[in-house]
C-alpha cells in the first residue's frame, strides 16, 4: 500500500475543520492565485503543473493535469512545462558546481 | 473521407445500450450508499424540486439517430448503422406545432439531421413559420461526405439557418481520437466553405456557433477563454473564422457512461461533477426551457432524457397532442445524470447557462 491515497485529493478542503482560519485563508489567496490577472489562468496552469513536477507532488500532477485538460492544454504544451521545470532542477544542481570549483580553487589551486 | 472507427451500442449488443440498465447504473453504487448526493437531495438543499418549467424557447427535435460519423463519446449513440429516422408523417405533426408554438428557437439535431432523406422538406416547410432562430446541428464533416451535401452551405444560407456544428479542439490529434480518423481535415474543409458563402464572418447575419466538449474524463473549461483559444488558433492556422463557442459537459450516459466505466473514470468522474454543483444553474437548466422531440415523435425534457427513455411527465407525451400550456405545468424528470448541466458554469445545447 502507497502513503498517498489518489481519493485523499477530495479531502483537501478539509484541512480547513483542524484550523478554519488559517485554512479558509489560504483556500482564499490560492483562488485568488490562480484568477486570470497580468498571466492567463491557462498560463499559471502550465507553470503549477511544471512546479507539480518538480515538487513530485501526485496531488497536484493529479490536478493540474486534469485543469491542463480543461482549459485545452495540449499534451505537447504540457511536456514542454515539465522540461521546463526539470531545465530549472537541473540548472539548479549544476550551477552549484561553481561552488564546487570556487571550493577546489581555494583548497587546492 | 472519414473512417470508421467503431459500431453504435445498439450494433454491439452492449448492455449499455439500454436505458434502464443506464439509469440504474446512474442510481446505484456511490449514489446508493450515500456517498455522494442523488441530484433530487442536492436540489432540495437549494429549494429547487421539483423542478419545473418556465417559458417555453426552444422546440428541440430530433429527425433521427443516423450519422456518418460515431464518436467516441456521442449520447445520441449515434452512427451509419442506427436506422431511427423521423418520417414525413411525424415531420408534418411537428410543422403543425412549429406553426403555433411560442418557442422563439427550433433547434433540429440528430445524428446527422441532413441524412434524412426529408430533411430539405423539412427545412424548407420550417422556414415558412418565420421563427426567430432556426438552428440545424450539423457535424461538418457530412458536408464533404457525399457530393450530394457539397451544396448545403448554400442551402443553409438560402433559408437563414444558423449552424451549430461540433469541434472537439483545435488540433487534429484531439479531435480525431474522439471523432474518428480524418474529421479534423473534414471539419476544417467544411467550415472553410460554410465562411466562403458568408457564414460565421464578423457581422454576418449567418450565424456560425461552434461546440466543444471535452475529449475525455474531464469537464470543460471557462467558455469565454475556450472561445477566445479557438479563435486565434482557428484563425491562424485556417484563416477559419466563427461567431460564439458553446462549452458542453458530456453528460454520464450512452457510449460516454460506456468510456468512464471501460476507463475506470466513472466515480471520479462523478466526484468532479458533484463537486462543481451550482444552484445557479440549475435556475437556468436547459430543461427549463425546452421541448425535446424525439424521431418518432415522444416528448421529452431535454435531449439526454429522451436518450434515456424518460418521456414527460405529462398527459401530453407524443407530438400529435401537443399542447404547450399543459406541458408547461409539467415536473421535470430527473437523475443523477442532470449534474452534467448543473456543474460549474452549467451546460446546455446552448452552451454555459451561469456566469
């Protein structure tokens, strides 16, 4: 048996009945979050499935593949913002190598 | 040409393709055991049962379940291998009412309306009764089927009919899987030549609205930025050019109810729907307004409760004794099915129903 339970996404919203107040706002700026502003809410879609990815939240794959859907997001629009993602984790491993090097020069240079 | 992918339920024998089998799919299981909330409870949570009539608009008909195409989740379980077809007879039934009926939209639909072999007739006997807007639901790709459907744009233009026509996404891959192979290419030819006569231009009075439901276990997104998507693809990559976008929930029933359960989607599916309940909506619900026809000339609420077998709930049940003010004190029948109109902004075959 997994730790995640795919149903346990439904019962998100219920966070909320061990602490309503901070619960209900957060579920306030999440929604506000997501409303179309200066970025289409097609556009905060692709960048929260990205983030799902990179997060390695099943929740939140879950839920922004199916919100993907809805707003007739493409598959190929979808890889796309995973490679993004994994282009950030990536980037974000490698340019520690920098510290590496700056490392190395120091004790060894 | 358009390939032919799959057979209707009725072809396959499946279970499916009977009503009652379907209703009580719809009544049992997460709805039995209390799970989740019949769409009758839910309703009298907001004061909404029964539910009822208000002015009649729309007089839907149905001229019959045969199709060139069979789509993956078609309610209609329509295709070449249905024979329902209306006849003349029941045409002339209808014309009657269309003469006298204070609906201000008739809405004809099908399968493909322009395979029966009366439809022109029909049409051009409708026309005559100068209501407001007349609407054929055509599938696009039956226009290029046949030559003798190369010449129904002009045919619409000449007798001012406003076309409603299906278009599952903007890309080919989306829209064949869920349409068959080659509708896409089909499609596009086709409204290329509806806009080549006039049809669906900025400002033209040849009203050219598309429809989109979701290629899959999914509900639809917000209709204004789904048209606004369409549009610009549409256009750039077509030069395609139409007026408004209807958004559409695939209600749980037919060969759709058939792909959630294959797929192992059904309760999910459900969840989503319940979840996305709107009272708003349901003061708006197509069934509120409309009349649905069938081929044979039975009345129903809506288009999905005549794919059921849920005739009115009324002393008037058939055409030939219409009569619209004891229709109209009638209780609307429902099921768990109608939370596919009540979900998020609603849905009906005019698209959302709330803001």
């Amino acid at each position: 048996m997994s730790y995640y339970d795919p149903k346990d996404l439904r019962k998100f919203g219920n966070i909320t009945e061990w602490s309503e107040e901070l619960g209900t706002k957060f579920f306030d700026y999440y929604g506000k979050v997501f409303e179309e502003g200066a970025l289409t809410a097609r556009e905060k879609s692709l960048i929260a499935l990205a983030v799902a990815h990179t997060e390695q939240c099943p929740y939140c794959i879950d839920a922004y593949t199916k919100d993907g859907l809805q707003r007739g997001v493409t598959k190929e629009e979808m890889m796309e913002a995973v490679h993004v993602g994994a282009a950030i984790k990536g980037g974000a491993t490698l340019v520690h190598g920098v510290m590496m090097m700056n490392k190395v020069n120091k004790l060894d240079g | 040409m358009t390939k032919i992918k799959m057979q209707s339920l009725h072809k396959r024998e499946s279970e499916l393709a009977e009503s009652n089998r379907q209703l009580e799919i719809l009544s049992n299981g997460i709805f039995k055991n209390g799970e989740l909330p019949t769409f009758a409870k839910k309703i009298k949570e907001s004061n909404q049962f029964p539910l009822k009539p208000k002015k009649l608009e729309i007089l839907q008909i149905n001229v019959g379940y045969m199709c060139n195409q069979v789509c993956e989740h078609c309610h209609v379980d329509a295709g070449p291998d249905r024979k329902e077809i209306m006849t003349v007879e029941t045409m002339k039934q209808c014309l009657e009412v269309i003469k006298n009926t204070g609906a201000t939209t008739l809405d004809l639909t099908g399968g493909a309306p322009e395979m029966n072999p009366h439809f022109r007739w029909f049409v051009e006997e409708a026309s005559k009764a100068g209501i407001q807007d007349f609407i054929v639901r055509s599938n696009l790709t039956i226009i290029r089927a046949n030559k003798k459907y190369h010449d129904l744009p002009e045919f619409f233009k000449k007798h001012n009919v406003h076309v409603v026509s299906s278009m599952p996404h903007w890309t080919r891959g989306k829209t064949d899987k869920q349409r068959g192979d080659g509708v896409f290419d089909a499609s596009i030819k086709a409204l290329q030549e509806l806009n080549a006569v006039g049809y669906g231009l900025p400002g033209s009075d040849l009203k050219l609205d598309l429809v989109y439901n979701p290629s899959g276990a999914f509900l639809p997104g917000d209709q204004a930025s789904m048209e606004k998507d369409f549009k610009k693809a549409l256009s750039e990559d077509f030069g395609i050019q139409f007026h408004n976008l209807f958004a559409i929930t695939n209600l749980p029933i037919s060969r759709f109810l058939d792909y959630l359960i294959a797929s192992e989607n059904y309760e999910d599916y459900m969840y989503s729907l319940v979840e996305a309940y709107n009272p708003a909506a349901v003061a708006n619900v197509m069934c509120t307004n409309t009349i649905s026809v069938s081929w044979d000339g039975w009345l129903y609420d809506c288009d999905f409760n005549q794919m059921l077998d849920l005739k009115v709930a009324s002393k008037v049940q058939h055409i030939k004794d219409y009569n619209e003010d004891l229709l109209n004190d009638r209780d609307i029948i429902i099921s768990q099915h109608c939370y596919g109109c009540t979900a998020g902004a609603g849905s009906s075959c005019q698209g959302a129903v709330a803001e």
